[in-house]
C-alpha cells in the first residue's frame, strides 16, 4: 500500500509472523450501513454538528475531521468528550435550532455522556438528537426509542476503541461530506494487504516488541497539526488495549516543532525508555520566503514546508546518534481513503501486540473499576 510509509533504522527481530486479521472491527467492515448514514446526513439541514460522547465515542470522529480539513466554512463541529460546564455552555449558547446532537455511547450508560444530554434536555427545547448506541437493550437505546430519535446501531462485538468504521465516526464525517465509502474501503484493503504479507502493521508491532525491554514509553510525535487529533485517538487505542497484566506501553503525543521545544530535551538526554515514531504527512499548502535577511539570509527561497522537513530530520539524526530509537510513519496523501486504511492498520498493529504479550486486547477491566466506584459515590452521596 502506497499511501503509507514506514521506515526505521532500529534493528529488531520478526517475532510476530501471523498476518491473519480475524477481529469483530475488521470482520464488520462489510456490515457498514454506508447508504443509510449518507442519506441521513444529507438530511440533516443544520450548521453545527456536536458529537457527545467520550473516549472512543469521540476520538475517531474528531480526528478524522481534523485531518481531512476541508473547507466546510457553513458547517461545524463541537465536541463533549470532556464533562467541563464551561465547554458544555459554550455549546449550549450557539444556535440549537440550526444543531444536531450526535449522542454516543457503546454501553448506553456512560454517566458523563448521558449527564450532558439530560442537561441538553433541560435547557434546549425540541433539541435534534440522533443516537449512536449498542444494538442491545440499552438505556440510551431505551431513551431514544420513548423519544423518537434516530438511532444507529454499534455492533454489540465492536469495542468502542475500535469503533472508528461505525456510525460513531461514519455520522459525523458524512455530514461533513467526507467519502465515508472510501474510508471504509481503505481499510478493508489494509486488511487485505497484511493478509498478503503488507510490512506496516506487523512491522510497526515487530519493532514494539523488539524494543520493548528497554522502550515503555511510546511517543508519537505528529509532525502536522492535522496529525494531532489522530495521536489523541492513537493513545487510547494503545493504552486501553494493551496496558494490562503490569504490561504496556505508555502512550505520549507531541506535535511537530512545537514539541522540539518544550519535551525534545528529554528525549535527547533523560532516561533512554521511549520509542519515539514520527507521523508526517504532505503540506497541501505552502509559502515561500522570497528575500534575503541578515543573518539569515540562508532561509531566502526555501519554503515553509522545507524548514519543516529539515528540522524533522534534523530531529531524528540527532535522536539516532543519541541511541533513542525512531520510526517515521508518512502519509503520502490526505484523503478518506488513507485514514481509514491507516486507523486499520494501527488497529491490527495494537491486536498484534496484544497477542503476542498474551493479554485481551479488546477489554478495559480498569476503567471499568473506576466506573463501577464513580457510580457507587453518585448513588451515595
């Protein structure tokens, strides 16, 4: 596959062959109901669109508008993935009969999602809501049906980590007129091209493991504000699938040159622990310094886009002298098709390394201690 790239200098040894992809998230992306959600969104005759939902019910969608970016100036997105009263009034005090609501939850009784809707009940009149949930008997399912909402099912085996390729991302993106079928399409070939032997995914889990002793840490410097979102919607994935059994990697992002300035430092000179995988992809725009200023007259008739490239490269040489492994991931294109063929390709890297550490990939006993306590203080207090 073309569009990705992945290169590193670190040698590390092939311990995980099988390329076989069996997983409920590869396995339904035959099952997307592509047609329904494009027809639905089309039908949605609004401005605003705000994804409520948190986690995996908000990461995917999120990032996949971030990274497309296409100039959509009569529309816009407005996310609730944190339970902050000052983001919510921000939300609550645009135009809500020119908004729809999207409201996501797996389980259908996330307490931080259903707080914000119960709060957008009270405060907006007649709010549009549609609803994303489990296609089981949930509350939220329960609650959509006794008000009449839309609502999409999430696959009952899908984990919501891994629900990029549902109506959880689908929605959102087709209403701002992304090629939902070439997304999904995208992945579907990254699960026919690791069948076939394709390098990046395995690659990507061989040189996880390989480093593993001395790399607990695994930073993702996303070289292109674009990128950004996607390393956000990467650390979940990879620490909520893989931390487990006093295994796991922690996941850190940075981005571009921005970060040289404020985490290299350490990189450069701390504790030799981290792997450090930079994730670039093409400038779709560009500006070019056209006269010559002392001292730095070196810079005249080199592009914006080039100073970048340079001081990426820089960054790796300098991290490679210094015994820090690195990997660079590029994007050789901006376009639905490369996302959904490189969130796949993460998701079979992140299943690929659980199997091989022997642990479920796809649970996230912790978190759901920490939720079965949060309820317990609620009821209680």
């Amino acid at each position: 596959m073309n569009n990705i790239v992945f290169k590193t200098g670190v040698s590390y040894q092939k311990l995980i062959s099988d390329t076989s992809v069996n997983y409920a998230f590869s396995q339904n992306l035959c099952k997307a109901n592509i047609e329904e959600i494009i027809s639905f969104a089309k039908s949605l005759k609004v401005r605003n669109f705000v994804q409520l939902g948190i986690g995996g019910s908000a990461l995917a969608a999120s990032a996949a508008i971030s990274f497309l970016q296409k100039e959509k100036p009569d529309k816009r997105y407005f996310c609730l993935d944190n339970i902050d009263p000052q983001r919510l009034k921000t939300v609550l005090e645009i135009d809500q009969a020119d908004t729809v609501f999207h409201v996501v939850s797996k389980s259908g009784s996330t307490i931080e999602t259903l707080s914000q809707l119960f709060v957008i009940k009270q405060h907006v009149k007649n709010a549009n809501i549609v609803i994303s949930t489990d296609n089981t008997d949930t509350f939220l399912r329960k609650f959509g049906m006794q008000n009449n909402y839309k609502i999409f099912d999430i696959p009952k085996e899908v984990g919501g980590r891994y629900s990029a390729f549902t109506s959880v991302a689908l929605l959102p993106m087709a209403f701002f007129g992304f090629d939902i079928a070439s997304y999904i399409e995208g992945a579907k070939e990254a699960v026919r091209k690791t069948r076939d032997k394709w390098g990046f995914p395995i690659d990507l889990a061989n040189l996880v493991v390989s480093t593993y002793d001395r790399c607990k840490v695994f930073v993702m410097f996303a070289y292109k504000d674009r990128l950004y979102e996607v390393a956000d919607w990467f650390r979940q994935l990879w620490a909520e699938s893989l931390g487990k059994n006093n295994l796991g990697q922690t996941p850190i992002k940075a981005l571009g040159t921005t970060d040289q300035h404020s985490q290299l430092q350490l990189y450069q000179e701390g504790i030799k622990d981290k792997l450090i995988v930079f994730l670039d992809t093409i400038s779709d725009v560009d500006y070019t310094i056209e006269q010559a200023y002392e001292p730095f007259n070196y810079l005249k008739g080199k592009s914006i886009a080039k100073i970048m490239e340079i001081e990426k490269q820089s960054t790796i040489k300098a991290l490679d002298e210094s015994n820090v492994p690195t990997a660079e991931i590029f994007l050789e294109k901006i376009d639905e098709f490369t996302l959904g063929a490189f969130f796949c390709s993460l998701m079979i890297t992140t299943a690929k390394v659980g199997e091989f550490w022997k642990i479920n990939p796809f649970d996230q006993p912790g978190v759901e201690l920490g939720k079965k306590y949060t309820k317990e203080r609620l009821q209680n207090d």
